[in-house]
C-alpha cells in the first residue's frame, strides 16, 4: 500500500514538504534504509505577477528538517522515545544529498548541517535533524510551481518499535520575522520489519527482488500435507511450483519433504540426525529405501568426490572409502584399516555371485579361498582352482568350455599332472632276459624314454673271441622296448635289472 495518503502536507507561502515515495523503513537494525523529502513549490494558482509564484532558495533561506531521536540515557532501561526515527547512535551514520527538479546531484553546493531546535519543550529536546542552505558565492535555486528539490537521507538505520514517526519542518528567512517562520509536521515514517514495493514484500530487504525476499530465517507453523489442505502455512513453495510439494513438520524433532503429495524425503534427530529417502522409519545417518520394494536404490555422488563407509568405529588411518575419480581416471575403493599395510576389503556374496568385467590389474599379493575359475570371456575355461579335488586342493590349466574342456595341467598338494593325467617324469625298474624285448608301456608318442641304470646277477659270459653286447631303448609298436643283447655262454643266461626314465615331449625342445 501507498504511504503517501498518510502523509499530512504543509502548504504554507507556497512551499509544501512532504515524503517522496514509500516511507517505510526497516527496524531490524541493520538494514539501511533510504528516504526522499520532497520540497515543492506548491504556488499552482496563476498570479498576476508571475514572480510571486517562484519560490527562490539562496543564502538566507534556511530549511530545516527535524526528527524525534530517542534520547536515551546512559545507565536506563527503558527507551524514552520509542515512537522516535532512530537512536543517537544510528542518527550519526545517516548520509544526505541535495538533488535538484533535474535529477542533477548538486549536494556540493549546500550547506548540510545538523542541528537541533532552541532548547525548549521536552519535544523540542527530542529533535534532530539538519538546516540546510545555499552555500555563499552559489547562484540561487528558484522552484518554479509545481518543481520540487530532494533532500535524501540515506544509511538509516533503527531498531526501536514498529510504528509511526513524525517529521518536522521550518521554512526561514532573514525577512521573516521570527513569529512568523511557518512550520509543521508532515508524514509519518512508518518503522515497520517488512516492506512492500509493487507486487513484491521485502523482509530485511528494501529492494525485494522477488514475490518475496527475505533476508534471515523463515517459519512458518501449521499446515497438514497434502494438495490444497485447510491450513497449508506449513510448506515452502518455489515458483511456478504447486500446491502438493513441500516442506512440512508433523511433530517435533521431524521435518518431512513432499513431491505430488508423498513424502520423498524425512529428516529426524531424536538419538541422532537421521536422514530417510523413501523411507519411513530411518535407522542410519542417511537410510535410502523403497517402500514398494519394487525398485532398485541407488546412490550416486558426481563429481571429484567420495563416500567415507566406517560405522562408528574410526581406523587409524581412515575408515573405507568410495571415490569416482579419487586417486584414478575411475572408481576407486579403497579399504579400511589402521596402516596402509592393514587395508582390507570385503565382498560378501555368500552362496551368491561376485562379477567383474573388463580387464583386472592386481598389485601385491592374492589370496583367494575356494574355487577360482578364469575364462577368456566367451565362457573358454582357462584356469580353474578346487580346493577339495579328489579330497586334495588342485589347480587346473584347462582349454575349451567349461562343460566341455581339455586340461592342459592338475597340480596338487602332492602331485603334477598334464593333460589326460599324464605324469611329466616317470620312472620305472624293471626285470629285463638275455635277447628279449621287455615292455615298459611308456608311450613313445607321447615321451622320450632313457636307460638310468642297469646292473646284471647271475650272468655266465662268453670269453671265447670278441663280442658286442648292448642295453637299449627300443621302439617299437608305439611303445618303449627294453633290448639286452650280451655274449654268454648259454649255462646261464642271468638277469638284468634295468631303470628307465621318461620324460613327456611337452616338456622338450
């Protein structure tokens, strides 16, 4: 609402002071505000001399404004002047400035100075204010009728109670006698906590830049949730916004967040802050659930940021942490512990299934416990780790599926396999006659065989000329052969004991 209307003129030898604009100031104590006086030339009637209607402002014209200025005393408890501008204290900082019917700042050209009435009436005790004239050597100022010159104050600043307060004025000249100086009140300013400009309300603010600006804290009580409730003043609204999304408080030490009439978020400090994201009833810090259990719940942090995860407990070095793009290009977890040697992190599948994709770096040491199977991706077994094979632990190279696979290598606890389960080594004794081949079932396909040792018992040899004799490997019919050929002379032809070793061609070059 206008200000203006309250305003009592004074219209006396044709000059007419009166407030310019809204006159309300804000008394929060310390948001300045700023009034404009306006000083008008109110001679709108014609005259038969044209000159009786100007009104001419020189060196001997002196305009005086006045306030009421709470005098309080020092050591008192009481404000003495409530219905006052402002405190002595605050009335120092004020500033002021001339400014001319041309919009022109001309305050260089004046003289502003404080002044206070004769000392009187007790009213007269509570005023102060400024008397302002034109400065000597400056041309006088003449107000055609209907011209105003603008006394504005500003950096005004109160904090005494809401409600009115008056304005004084005195018009003088040095050809006026002093019985005769007019004056009177005019306004009043209203000291109020809140403005209104337009369509817009400031709250410690003069220059509210939307619907309503509030500079400070907002509450509001009341209010049940819901769309177009009988006491909605429980909920924010944010423009273009709506009628069912808010903010509202169902009881004490709760604050519930609304979006098309469900609460999406709630915030409880009963034990402890615990904030609750589609969920009721919160049992952590920050709880995020789905009532309908029908969605997935995810949480998500952008930016160079992470998540600290350590309960309240706190490792020495810190507790475990998530971070995107903390310490790499990436996802970094790192685990929790109370050196950087005790580091560890878990994750816990149970019966279920723990899935990495894409490629693995691994620095230091691995442990890994039950069966381990690596694959190339197409579901091609590579490696494969059971830890009760055949009742003993055993490691597997393998090549093809996993339901359909060669194995390529079998370590255990006690043993080395190769493919088929065929031994890398063996070694073998055997009982060998005189001119015959002995088998040894050593596959010459598949090994190299050697003899690596022999001794003969029992055993008459022929001294009758030169002969040869030989122990050899043989092969023969896809099989290792032992062959002993030696001169005797028939009375008895002995035994040979004979050691062979074989060894698999995977193994050779």
């Amino acid at each position: 609402m206008s200000d203006t209307n309250q305003q009592i003129p004074m219209v006396y030898f044709g000059l007419h002071a009166a407030f310019i604009g809204s006159s309300t100031v804000l008394n929060n104590g310390q948001t300045p505000n700023t009034l404009h006086i306006g000083l008008t030339n109110n001679n709108l009637f014609p005259s038969a001399d044209s000159k009786d209607v100007d009104i001419v402002l020189n060196t001997d014209t002196l305009l005086n404004i006045w306030f009421v200025i709470d005098d309080k005393q020092a050591g008192s408890n009481q404000a003495d002047r409530n219905w006052g501008l402002t405190t002595y204290d605050h009335f120092a900082e004020i500033d002021h400035h001339i400014i001319l019917p041309d919009g022109t700042d001309d305050t260089v050209n004046w003289n502003i100075n404080e002044h206070k009435p004769p000392a009187g009436n007790t009213l007269l005790k509570s005023l102060d204010g400024w008397q302002i004239s034109r400065k000597e050597g400056q041309a006088p100022v003449t107000l055609k009728p209907g011209e105003c010159l603008r006394f504005q104050l500003s950096k005004i600043k109160t904090d005494l109670p809401d409600g009115p307060s008056i304005a004084y004025y005195q018009f003088q000249m040095a050809s006026l006698p002093k019985a005769n100086t007019p004056s009177s009140t005019f306004g009043p300013v209203l000291k109020t906590p809140s403005v209104i400009r337009g369509e817009k309300v400031g709250i410690g603010t003069n220059d509210p830049g939307v619907s309503m600006d509030v500079i400070g804290g907002i509450r509001a009580r009341g209010g049940a949730p819901g769309a177009y409730g009988a006491n909605n003043n429980g909920y924010f609204f944010n423009a273009p916004g709506d009628n069912d999304s808010g903010m509202s408080s169902s009881k004490d030490g709760q604050v519930e967040f609304y979006v098309n009439s469900r609460e999406a978020m709630r915030i409880v400090d009963s034990t402890g802050t615990k904030i609750g994201i589609a969920v009721l009833d919160p049992q952590a810090p920050i709880h995020i659930g789905n009532p309908t259990k029908s969605n997935q719940i995810s949480l998500r942090l952008d930016g160079y940021t992470s998540a600290e995860f350590g309960g309240g407990i706190k490792k020495g070095i810190h507790n475990g942490e998530i971070g995107y793009q903390k310490y790499s290009q990436g996802l970094d977890i790192v685990g929790a512990g109370d050196t950087a040697n005790d580091r560890q992190i878990t994750l816990w599948a149970n019966g279920g299934q723990v899935s990495l994709q894409g490629k693995l770096v691994v620095e230091g040491d691995q442990e890994i416990k039950g069966q381990t199977s690596l694959h190339d991706g197409n579901g091609n077994a590579v490696i494969y780790y059971d830890p009760n094979h055949n009742g003993s632990k055993a490691f597997f190279l393998r090549s093809g599926s996993n339901s359909n696979y060669k194995e390529i290598l079998n370590v255990g606890e006690n043993y080395l396999r190769l493919a088929n389960g065929a031994h890398p080594i063996i070694y073998k004794s055997f009982t060998a006659a005189n001119h015959y081949l002995t088998p040894t079932n050593i596959s010459s396909k598949d090994y190299i065989a050697i003899i690596a040792g022999w001794k003969g018992s029992g055993y008459d040899l022929n001294e009758n000329g030169s002969h040869d004799w030989a122990i050899e490997m043989f092969d023969f019919k896809g099989s290792w052969y032992i062959s002993i050929e030696m001169a005797n002379d028939h009375s008895n032809t002995g035994t040979w004991s004979v050691n062979v070793m074989a060894f698999h061609k995977s193994l050779m070059r």
